[in-house]
C-alpha cells in the first residue's frame, strides 16, 4: 500500500492486548514480582524508559526462547480490537503498532489482529535462551512518536488525520504528534495530557472518532 487516507497508531501493552508481555517473560524467569513493579513505575513515568527496560531485560536473562509459546497462549487481545481494525481498513486506513515490547511476541499476534505494520524491541538470544540483552535501539517515547511520523510520511497521511492510542507515559510523545492522542485504560499522567480519555476497555469505542 503507498497510500492511506488515515493512520491509527497504538500502543501494544495493555492497549491491543490486556497483558504486558514482560511481565509474563519474567513468569518464566520466576521474577515476574520486581519486573511488575518496574513496570508499573516506567508506565507511571516516573523513571527513564530505557534504562528501566534494560534492567528489566537483564532479569528475563535464561529463559528459553521456547517459552515463547507459553507466553503467547497466556495474551489476551483487549474487546473490540478486531472491529476496531476491520473499521479502518473498511474506510482506507492503515493500523499501525509501536511497542516499547517485543517483536519476538508482535510477529506473531499483530497480523491476526488486523494490525498492517508494526514496530517493537527485539531481545537478544545466546544458545536458545534470551541473553538479557535489548539488540539494537530502544524504543521509546521518542522512538514512537518518530514512527507514527515516519509512517504517516510514508503513507500520504497528513498529520491531522493521525490518532494515537496509548496506556502509558512512553505514548505521550506520539499522543502529542498525532492529530488526535487517546488515552486508553490509561495511566493519570496519561489522561491529563490526552485530547480525549476512553473509559471502558474497549477499542471499538474508538470508531465513531474514525474519519
Ligand atoms: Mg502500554
């Protein structure tokens, strides 16, 4: 596709699926409390997402990429994300997805989602087993908000005629980009900077904002 006449950009953890994968990778590493907790104070925005994603990484060090697949059978997609995704691609828009997670997890859930193209981290493995290592640059609030502009650039799409969805303060930098930014099940810091806050845990509250 080299045009869209719109793009909706969301969030992965705890905005297209009720999980946040890390927590479940650090169940296998039987670590899952002290990553919970980092977690939580990352998405509060209370300390710098990089470094705390790296230090949560560090503790899913040994878990076998096997586990992949108990993972991926725990992932709840949240209500309403296929009628939400069918209603773009029904009015010649484009879904995207941008995750301070894992491509290790995306690749295999977001197409079924109806999501066209997506963005996350990639973990890092050593003989099978996830080194506790993030390969490559992180992707952060910046590293978002660059991807929802890249890609609208790349799709013809102005941006006013952008929406981003997010949970948590990593998203309120490609909230602020966008024509619209919504906070989803979201975090205080998060409602108070959204143009509009949705309520209830259901993306296909959504559609009436398509254009
Ligand atoms: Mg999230």
């Amino acid at each position: 596709m080299t045009s869209a006449r719109f793009l909706v950009v969301l969030d992965a953890d705890s905005t297209l699926i009720r999980n946040e994968v890390i927590e479940l990778i650090a169940d296998e590493a039987g670590r899952r409390e002290e990553v919970q907790a980092a977690t939580e104070a990352a998405m509060r925005g209370e300390v710098d997402f990089a470094a705390s994603l790296r230090s949560r990484v560090a503790a899913l060090q040994g878990v076998p990429v096997s586990r992949f697949s108990r993972v991926l059978d725990r992932i709840e997609p949240t209500p309403g994300v296929h009628r939400l995704t069918e209603a773009v691609h029904a009015r010649g828009g484009v879904v995207g997805v941008v995750s301070g997670g894992f491509h290790e997890i995306l690749d295999h859930i977001a197409p079924d989602l109806g999501v066209d193209r997506w963005r996350a981290n990639r973990l890092a493995v050593v003989d099978e087993a996830l080194s506790g290592h993030v390969e490559g640059d992180i992707v952060d609030a910046a590293a978002k908000a660059s991807a929802l502009q890249e890609w609208a650039d790349e799709l013809g799409v102005r941006r006013n005629a952008t929406i981003a969805i997010g949970d948590g303060a990593n998203d309120l930098q490609m909230m602020a980009v966008a024509g619209l930014g919504l906070a989803f099940n979201a975090k205080p810091a998060v409602r108070a900077a959204a143009s509009l806050v949705i309520g209830p845990q259901d993306l296909s509250e959504v559609i009436p904002l398509l254009p």
